[in-house]
C-alpha cells in the first residue's frame, strides 16, 4: 500500500512540473493520468477495506477469547467438585476452540475422575490417549504426513508440586491450534488445579472434623465406664481421676465391691489412641465379668492374662494393679508390671515394685499376691506413665522424683487433698503444653 502511495505521489509531481513549464497536456494525456489515479484509488480502497475487516475479525476473537475466559472463571469460582464443571465447560470451551473431542483426567486424593467426549467419530479418542502414553508437559502435535490424528493440544493440570491430571483438545475443525488456543487451555488448566486443591483441601478438613467429631464421641464413652461413685467406707477412703489427653487412650481405673472387700484396679493398655481405647474396654468387660466369680486374686489375675493373652495381639500388653483392701487393713495387692505403688507411713516413703509381668504376654503366668498390713493414716498412691512422664513447655518431665515430693509434702491429708494437689502440681508444671497421653490417678487412705 505505501508503495501505490508513492507512484501516484510522483505522478502528481510530475503533472505539476508539466504545468510550470507551460506545456499544455492533451486529452489523452489527461485522461490516461486519471484513469490511473482512478484505478490506484480503488486499489487503495479495497486494501484498506481488507485491513479493517482482518482488524474487526481479530478483535472479535480477542473478544470471544476474552468472554470465554471470564465465562470460566465465574464457572469455575462457583464449584466445589472438579467433576461437576466438566460438562459445562466443554460446552464454554468449544465456542472459542472449535474441537472435534475433548478428554480430561483427574486425580484427587486417589479417585480417578475421566471426562470424555466426542463430537466425531469416537476412535479420536482412543487415537489420543495411545498417543500421549508416551509424552509430558505440554503437547503439541501438528498435521504429519501418515499421522492418524491431524492435530492436538493437551496441557497438564499442575500447581505447585502436585500434578492432578491433563485436559486434551484432539482436532480444530478449522486449521490447527493456534498460540492464542493454547493461552485459553492454559489458563482453563490453572482453574482446573486451582479447584482441585480447593475440594482437596475441602475433604480433608471434613475428614480432619468428622474424626474430631468420633474422638470425641469416644472420649465421651470412655469417660461414662469409669465408676460413677467410688465406694464409701469407714475404713478407708478413695479418690481417683483420669485427666484425658488429647486423644483417646488405654487407661483405666475402677472400684468395685466384692463381698468385704473393695478391689482397686489401675491399668495402662499399651499404645494410644483408639485402639488402645478398645482394648481397654474390653478389659474393663473381662474383669468385671470375672469378679463375680469367687476366685482368689491370684486366681483372678491368672484368669484375666488368660483371656488377655487370647484377645490381644503380640505386640500388645497390659499393665495392671489388683488390689483388694480389707476391713482390717490388710491389702493384697498384684502388680504386674505397672509403676511402682508409693506406700506413704509417717511420712517415710516406700516402693512396691512389680513383681510379675504385664498381662497379655504369655499365658501359665503365676501371679503371687503380697499382703501389705496398713496402719492407720497409711496412703497408697497408684498412677499411670501419663502422670510421670507429662512434659512442660521445654520438653521436661515431670517425673517420679517431683511426684514423691509433692505426696510427701500433703500425705496426712484426705485422699481427695492429696489427689487434688498432685494435679494442681501437674498442671503448674506442664502449663499449656499439650498432653499425649491420659494421666490416672488412685489414691486410698486407710483410717483404720
């Protein structure tokens, strides 16, 4: 065009030279520059012509690329599961992009999610996916000579790290695909993962309150099969608690008259959590079903790492106190395996240690019973780990150490006092730090 513009500019220069130098043009002259002029003009006018329509053309593409895009991203905005926009958005899509099929594979939190669809014959489809088997990234794939598939685009779905699948547009129906479809299937493949992190992170939240939502319910149960009430005698007083930790877990306490006597029973399932849980609740089963029975306590214990030693899997075990305390002050007590039993006198802090193995392990075990005879005033402390091994802020146990001190400072008061400044100590020392593990606590005093 430039060009048309500078031959009829010297032609003009030319007739204005022809006229100062006086000479007077002929008709034929005149009439052949205008018919040139004429002719150039109209030249002119369809180029321009065809610049403005390939300019109107083009920004009506940018148009309908730009609406396409807004489209999809209030679709997008607007849904939670990757798999309900898959239909609609092939729709918006093909508007823009002329395609003859289209594929979208997803992978969230293990479930596979494919969308096919073809608007042609349906081996596309087929073609395309045996085609990419052997390609990453971005693919383009231009017409060959001998290829079955005339053209291709598929762009994966990435954010981050994570790679949750691809979307693949196989066959323009017009040409092939251009730089600008490329653009619109990126950014529908931003979308794409950006809502796949958002219902991922969805799930996993609902997954996160509904277990919330289970432990709680089973702190509530474990809690309702520990004794509503202690037994009361003139003899002797107890105090127990059970401070839960973040989790469920596998302590347990009970008090349970048994003719004369009351059996006290603290124990430590092994492991944490729920099954921990369970396992204790079928202990507490077992037993209360055994004391019925007019065994011994040696008897009682040995019947017990029986039925424990069937119900338990190898790499689980029981730490158990049995203790019967009678009227007289005497107490029978087994220790298999659990924290040694602070026995306070006047002060004077003494030990019994365990003297059998946790329950679970083997079974033909004998559990010899020692008789302690209690004086007036005597306490008896019994714990869980969970007790000993609380931790503070920096990581500090509270040990067994800081647990004889405090006992030793309050052990002429009544069971409840002394249970109370035990875990008012407990929670001096351990602050906010959270606890992983349920703190039991049983203390008897004997009045004689």
């Amino acid at each position: 065009m430039v060009d048309n513009f500078e031959a009829l500019y010297e032609k003009l220069n030319r007739l204005a030279k022809m006229a100062s130098d006086d000479r007077i043009l002929s008709k034929k002259e005149m009439f052949d520059f205008l018919e040139q002029v004429l002719k150039q003009m109209d030249q002119l006018r369809e180029e321009y012509t065809k610049l403005l329509q390939d300019h109107l053309e083009e920004l009506s593409r940018t148009y309908q690329e730009i609406a396409t895009l807004f489209e999809l991203n209030s679709m997008f905005a607007n849904v939670v599961d990757p798999s309900e926009i898959f239909e609609p958005l092939t729709q918006t899509l093909r508007q823009t992009v002329a395609f003859k099929a289209i594929m979208i594979e997803l992978t969230i939190l293990g479930n596979v999610l494919e969308y096919e669809k073809s608007f042609d014959r349906q081996n596309l489809i087929a073609q395309a996916k045996h085609l990419l088997k052997d390609f990453e990234g971005v693919v383009l794939v231009e017409p060959e000579h001998g290829m079955e598939l005339k053209n291709l685009l598929s762009v994966p779905v990435r954010s981050g790290g994570t790679e949750w699948g691809r979307i693949t547009l196989i066959e323009k129906e017009d040409g092939i695909f251009t730089a600008a479809d490329r653009k619109i299937l990126e950014a529908v493949a931003f979308q794409m993962a950006a809502t796949c992190e958002r219902y991922t992170r969805l799930r996993r939240e609902i997954e996160r309150q509904r277990i919330r939502e289970q432990l709680e319910i089973a702190k509530r149960i474990q809690t309702s099969l520990l004794p509503k009430r202690l037994p009361r005698s003139h003899h002797f007083e107890i105090a127990a608690q059970m401070v839960p930790a973040i989790q469920v877990g596998g302590d347990y306490y009970d008090a349970i008259l048994r003719g004369r006597c009351v059996l006290v029973t603290v124990a430590d399932v092994s492991g944490k959590g729920i099954p921990a849980a369970l396992l204790m609740t079928s202990l507490r089963s077992t037993l209360r079903a055994l004391v019925k029975n007019a065994f011994g306590l040696s008897r009682l214990a040995e019947e017990l790492n029986s039925v424990l030693c069937e119900d338990l899997e190898e790499d689980r075990f029981v730490t158990i106190v049995l203790m019967c305390l009678h009227e007289n002050g005497e107490a029978h007590i087994i220790n298999a395996g659990h924290n040694p039993i602070v026995h306070v006198r006047n002060g004077q802090i003494d030990l019994l240690e365990a003297r059998t193995l946790p329950m679970g392990i083997m079974k033909d075990v004998n559990y010899e019973e020692m008789v302690l005879k209690l004086d007036p005033l005597d306490t008896l402390v019994i714990y869980t780990d969970g007790v000993t091994e609380a931790r503070n802020q920096a990581g500090e146990e509270f040990g067994f150490e800081r647990l004889v001190k405090t006992v030793k400072k309050c052990w002429n008061e009544s069971a409840d006092a002394v249970m109370k400044e035990i875990q008012d100590e407990l929670r001096f020392f351990c602050g906010d730090a959270p606890q992983h593990d349920d703190s039991t606590l049983v203390v008897v005093k004997y009045f004689g």
